[in-house]
C-alpha cells in the first residue's frame, strides 16, 4: 500500500498547508499597502493575457503534446476489490507485435478495483490497450466490502489491519454538559453527502522524457514543484536531474496536488525504452481511480437559547474516503458562530474503493452542508429569521469567538450585500408556507475557508536591457488565470500594462512557490511579485533620479515611463534607462510571513432561490447571489469565474452528483459523464457575485486572500436550504435527487 499512503500524507500535508500555512515565528511587520485609487489594473477587469490562446486552441495541454519516437502507456488494472496477486505473467503481452516494454507494478493484496496491476509502453495507444488483454495475471479472490454502513457490521471483511472504523479527529472546548444544561432547547439532525468525483475535463495525463540522466516530465499537475520532489524521491534521483512542466491545464479540483503513481510508471517505462512516454488516463480511469470527494454523515447536536444564542455544540461524523482517512469536516462548526461549549467527534469509515482525495475545499464543503442546513432548521424552530440566527451568533475571533482575533472578517458585509441583493424580505416566513404543485424558496449559507496564502513564495522579476520584463515564478495556473495575476501585479507596480509583462510559470526549474490548491496561489505568488516589482520600480527610480535630476522619491512610474511629480513633461522611459544596464538584472521577491497576532480567514454567503416541483420532486435553482470577503480582488474578472465556477459544482453536488458502487463486483457502475451526472448549461441559473470592500493590511503586502475555494463551500447548503424554504421539509441529504425529495414531502405528510 506504498503509493496510497503516499497520495495519503500528500492529502494530509496540504490540508495542513491549506489550514495552517506555517507562518514562521518572527511577527511581520504591516506591509506596505496601495492606496485606493492608486490603482489602474489591480481590482479591474482584465482579461486574461493568455485568453486568445486558449479559447483558439493554440494553448498546449498535457493531452497536446507529442514527441518523434513517442510511446503510449496503459495500465492494467485490477477488476476485483480486495484480492491477493499470485502471479503476473508479462510474457504474451512482450511479444505482442509493437509492444516495447513492459512493467509488474503489484505484489500482494490488492484493495480496491482499479489498482494498477502492470503496464505496457506501445508504439500507440491500439496496441498497449491490446496488449493488455494479455498479460496473465493469477488472483486468489477475496470478500470486498464497498458500502459505509456493511463496513461497520460486525464480521464485514477488514479493509484496514487496525479496523474498519477508526478515529480521525476530536476536539473540546469548554463544558457540553453544561451548554446543555443552560439550554432552552436542544436539538439534533443528521445531513449526509455523497461520493463526488472531480470530473475534471481533462483527464489525467503525463509525458516523461529523459535526457541521459536528466528527466523531464510534462504534468496536467496543481503542483510543479512537489512533483518534481516526489518523482526524485521514486527514482531514487537527485532532485535537481527532474524538471516538471506544466503549461495549461483542464481542471484539477484537488485530484491533480501530487505525485501520481502512473505518472512514475510513464517516467520508468521511458528510461526502460530511451524513448518519451506519454499515459493519458481514459474517462473511466479518471472517474475511478483518482480519488473523489468522501462522503460524511454528520450528526450535530446543539442548545440554544430562546433568542437563537448558542450554549453547545455536538458534532459526530463518520466519513468515508475508501481506502484512506476521508475529511476532517468540524471546521465549520468550531469556527463560524459564537458558541462556548464544543465537541467533535469525528471517525473514518474504510472500505474497498479508492482512497478519497482533497476535493476543493475538502472537509469544509461536506461541514458545511451539515451546520447549514442545521442552522437552518434551527432557526425555524425558535421561529427566528435564519439570518438574525446567524448574526445572534457572530463571532470576531475563531474557535466561535474564544480563541485569535481575526485580522479583518467581512462576513457581516457579505450577509447585507447578499440579503439586498437576493431580496431576502421575499422568502416564505415560515418554510414551506406556500401552495400550489411549483413552490419556490430562499435560502443561504455562511461560509469560512483559510485561504491566506504561503510565507516565502518567491518570484523574480528580470528588466531585459531592452526594455522588456519578464517574471519568473513556479507556480503553475490551473485555469484561474495565474498568469493574468502576475502581470496586472507586475504592470500596476511598475507603471506598465499587463500585456507588457512577460510570465514564466509551469515550470519547476523557477523560483519556489506552493501547490495550487488550498486557495493558496493568488496570495502566496502575487505579493512575491509586488515585492519584486517593487524593489525593481526602487532601482528604476535611483536610475532615474541621476538623469532628472530629482530625488527618487519624486518619481512616479506610469506609462512606461518614470516621471517627475511635480513637473510630468520631465520623464524618462523605461526603456531608454534599460539601455543603460550591463546584463538583464533580476529582483528577488519573497512573500512575507504573517503575523502570529491574527488568524486569516476568508468569509463568505450564498443566496440561493429555488422552484420544487412537489409532482415530480425536480428542483430548478434560478439564482444564487454570492458574496465573498476575500480582501482585495487582484482582477475582478477572474474572481468571478472562481464564483461561476464554484457554485456551478455546489449546485452540481446538490443536485446530480454521486459515485455508485456495484456491491457485488466492488466496481463503480458510473464511470462516465453519461451515468454519472454533473450539471450542465441548463441547469446553471443567474449567478451574481459580490464582494465585501474589505482590505487586509496586515495579512500581506496587497491584503488579498485566496477565491479557489471559498464559492465552492456555501452552495449545496444555500440551495438545500432554499428548499427547505420551499417546501417546509428538509432533504439533509445530497444530491437532492427527485426521489429524495418526493420522500422528504411523504415524510412530512406523515407528521404534519
Ligand atoms: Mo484543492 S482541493 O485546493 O485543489
């Protein structure tokens, strides 16, 4: 079980990373700041500087790219779901005409259907998949279990040494007892999600070529750097021989953030042939064997008093990620509303599929549905207005208000842009108070996501002596438009336009930056870009100041050029001081640390309206207003497709989306986008995002947080909710099919 403790640590390393950025010791000092108004990009809509490219095809994905000589790997899979390998016999599939090597890559048990078992390398992609079909591989089969609740039966087949059910997480805060005891009423429900698997367009894909002793590996990868570090350590070669490129890339969600087990495969069977090697996962692969979202079952328990305070919280959890440990998902209960008293519980439940995945805004996602959809029902209860529920309960520091100051917190901005926006005074006072066979509904959700970025993220910028700048950062753009960031960072800095600025990403040999994911790129990689840029705008201004004649500080660069406040027709260009440089000089930029003062986080709300046909049970979301405090929006046009994106997938996992298992054969009976359903352009209603006006001066040098979360948090919960709202029963479990639905209006028929 080597490469699924790997992807296991790897999962676990970045929701450490995503949740604690390990901000160093040493407190930072306030960075400075931009004053409003200064801007001419930042906070603007630019489109993206690489827009054309891409929607004209000329972008090069991992799936793109070709090499003379070129081999195309498969990989054999394992069909059962808990087996023992007796035998693997390469011989048939060796001799089979066009095949050029071939790899065993299983001893001993196998776990879950689609292990890889072996691999071929072909002259294309025809032959390997042929190949395959002749290896000989001998299993002594043995009992699966691939359902959560048949895990946890007494004799069900063990799926890990320490037991099918283990302890994942637990937290305490203050008495429960007692917040029970000083309780008006308590009250308890139980929400479930889904298996939801990333579904990312393009399905994953490697090419490894070596160069003598030197390997480069061309990824669709989140994550540059770590690859290139874990593809060392397998090798057992010096990092420094492994180069990981990234150029565009069709979706990741969290499935992509590490080393991947066949792309390890690609780089052995290239050195084993001297010839580039590509593996292009097929659409059943990526649906089966990269991971998924864990499902939870969340049973909370809470006091509150009449006026909706808060005295306890009781969060138990079971979730389910396969093989591995799944998600923490407290977070939000611990952290977003005022409550004194808490505890968490949280356990794993193993069984024989593929281990879970980090799945944008992992754990938060499945939390939140659960303490959204019980505040909601709370707040009918106590007969409160949901909103006045949640501002009774607002909380200025984390831990619900008993530990760290938060730097700044717009989440009472985003409930005011977001009521008004959505019309909040229009939903049904009591839920499901209307009639008829459509009825419609209001809902939110409240949402909290880290999101503050990484300390020590570098980034240098380079002035060419003719005048051109370039900036070189290895980070890679996973489809949020990171490369746009840098340029309108680098441009506003330095007085240019985005389009002047020349980046370099995607490539591991640049200057360290973290995984693309926790929310993490924005504001780990653009503030080490301000900082370069503002240490080169320092030398460009000293150049300056010798041939205008004025002290730097009286300089102000705009237009390409450096100009002398007081008296603009006295300036110089850019480029005409570039002339005077020796050799092209590159500034190092390095984002600072945090101070330990404050805890960073990013707030959010979602407005969700729904119709219900209660005939049919077919939910119809119209609209959903989203409003996000994620500090200072670095280009406005990106920010919003994060928020079109992330609530196109909330929607998607409120309504559609669930992996199912074949008890018997322990396989996925919907390996595909025809079985297993996303949403698609018809099903996406009026999105209208909003954000807080909501600086963060302390957090770093620009006060900007991380998006590629924080939409895709709230969504599910505001539409459940907004249903809820509708009909006056709540469905508490994802996807809201028209089944579940129908059976929420029986269940409430039953007990008016
Ligand atoms: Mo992610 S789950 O931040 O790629």
């Amino acid at each position: 079980m080597k490469k699924d403790q790997a992807i296991e640590d790897a999962h676990l390393e970045y929701m450490e990373l995503a949740q604690n950025p390990g901000s160093p010791a040493a407190a930072a000092k306030p960075q400075p700041q931009p004053k409003p108004g200064e801007f001419k990009h930042i906070g603007q809509d630019t489109p993206r500087v690489d827009g054309k490219k891409i929607v004209t095809g000329a972008a090069a994905f991992t799936h793109d790219l070709y090499f003379d000589g070129m081999l195309n790997a498969k990989i054999l899979r394992s069909p059962h779901a808990s087996a023992d390998v007796v035998s693997i016999d390469l011989g048939p599939a060796l001799n089979y005409p066009g095949v050029m090597a071939a790899l065993k890559l299983k001893e001993g048990r196998v776990k879950w259907a689609g292990e890889q078992i072996a691999a071929v390398a072909a002259l294309d992609e025809k032959t390997a998949e042929e190949a395959l079909a002749l290896i000989k591989v001998e299993y002594k089969v043995l009992p699966h279990v691939v359902s959560e609740e048949k895990a946890m039966e007494q004799g069900a087949p063990p799926v890990q040494d320490q037991g099918n059910v283990q302890k994942l997480n637990e937290y305490n805060r203050g008495d429960i007892e007692k917040g029970f005891k000083e309780a008006d009423l308590v009250f308890e429900q139980t929400y479930k999600t889904s298996w939801e698997v990333h579904q990312t367009a393009e399905t994953h894909s490697s090419l490894a070529k070596w160069d003598g002793d030197n390997l480069t590996v061309w990824d669709s990868t989140q994550a540059v750097q770590s690859v290139r570090d874990g593809l060392a350590r397998s090798l057992n070669i010096p990092a420094g021989r492994v180069k990981v490129i990234k150029h565009y890339m069709g979706g990741g969600f969290g499935s992509k953030l590490s080393l991947n087990d066949y792309t390890v495969v690609a780089a052995r069977l290239a050195r084993e042939t001297g010839r580039p090697v590509k593996v292009v996962l097929t659409r059943k692969e990526n649906s089966y064997c990269v991971g998924y979202r864990p499902s939870a079952r969340m049973t909370i328990k809470a006091g509150v008093k009449k006026d909706g305070t808060l005295t306890a919280i009781h969060w138990k959890n079971y979730v389910c990620g396969g093989i591995g440990r799944g998600d923490r998902c407290a977070e939000p209960a611990t952290d977003v509303y005022k409550c004194p008293n808490v505890k968490v519980e949280e356990y794993s439940v193993f069984v024989n599929t593929c281990g879970s995945r980090a799945t944008r805004a992992p754990g938060h996602t499945q939390g939140t549905f659960g303490l959204e959809g019980f505040m909601e029902e709370l707040a009918a209860k106590l007969d409160l207005d949901p909103l006045e529920l949640r501002l009774k309960n607002y909380s200025a520091k984390d831990k619900g208000d008993t530990g760290t100051i938060y730097s700044t917190k717009g989440l009472d901005q985003c409930y005011k842009l977001g009521a008004e926006k959505i019309g909040w005074a229009r939903r049904n006072k009591k839920p499901g108070a209307g009639s008829g066979k459509i009825r419609t509904g209001i809902g939110l959700a409240s949402q909290i996501w880290p999101g503050a970025g990484v300390p020590g993220t570098l980034a240098d910028l380079k002035i060419y002596a003719d005048g051109s700048i370039e900036v070189e950062c290895g980070t890679q753009d996973i489809g949020c438009g990171t490369r746009t960031h840098i340029a309108v960072v680098a441009a506003e800095t330095l007085g240019l336009e985005p389009r002047d600025i020349s980046v370099k990403i995607g490539n591991s040999d640049y200057p360290w930056a973290p995984i693309s994911g926790g929310s993490l790129t924005t504001p780990s990689v653009a503030p080490a870009v301000r900082d370069a840029a503002l240490k080169a705008a320092e030398y460009l201004k000293g150049l300056a100041s010798k041939k205008l004649n004025v002290a730097p500080a009286e300089i102000a660069l705009e237009n390409n050029k450096l100009v002398v406040k007081a008296d603009p027709a006295k300036a110089v260009e850019i480029k005409e001081l570039a002339r005077s440089l020796p050799r092209p000089i590159v500034f190092h930029g390095e984002r600072s640390a945090h101070p330990s003062t404050y805890v960073f986080q990013t707030f959010g709300a979602h407005f969700a309206e729904v119709e219900v046909d209660t005939e049919t049970g077919k939910i119809r979301v119209k609209k959903v207003v989203a409003a996000h405090d994620i500090g200072r929006v670095i280009n406005r046009l990106t920010a919003e497709s994060q928020v079109l994106g992330g609530i196109t997938q909330g929607l998607s996992a409120a309504l559609f989306e669930e992996k199912l298992m074949d008890p018997e054969t322990g396989t996925m009976v919907n390996p595909n986008l025809h079985d297993y359903k996303i949403a698609t352009s018809l099903d996406i209603p009026e999105i209208v995002p909003l954000f807080a006006d909501v600086v963060d001066d302390r957090l770093n040098n620009l006060g900007a947080k991380g998006l590629g979360e924080p939409p895709r948090i709230p969504p599910s919960a505001a539409i459940a909710n907004a249903v809820y709202n509708a009909i006056g029963v709540h469905v508490r479990e994802i996807p809201m099919t028209p089944a579940k639905v129908l059976a929420a209006l029986k269940r409430k028929e039953a007990k008016p």
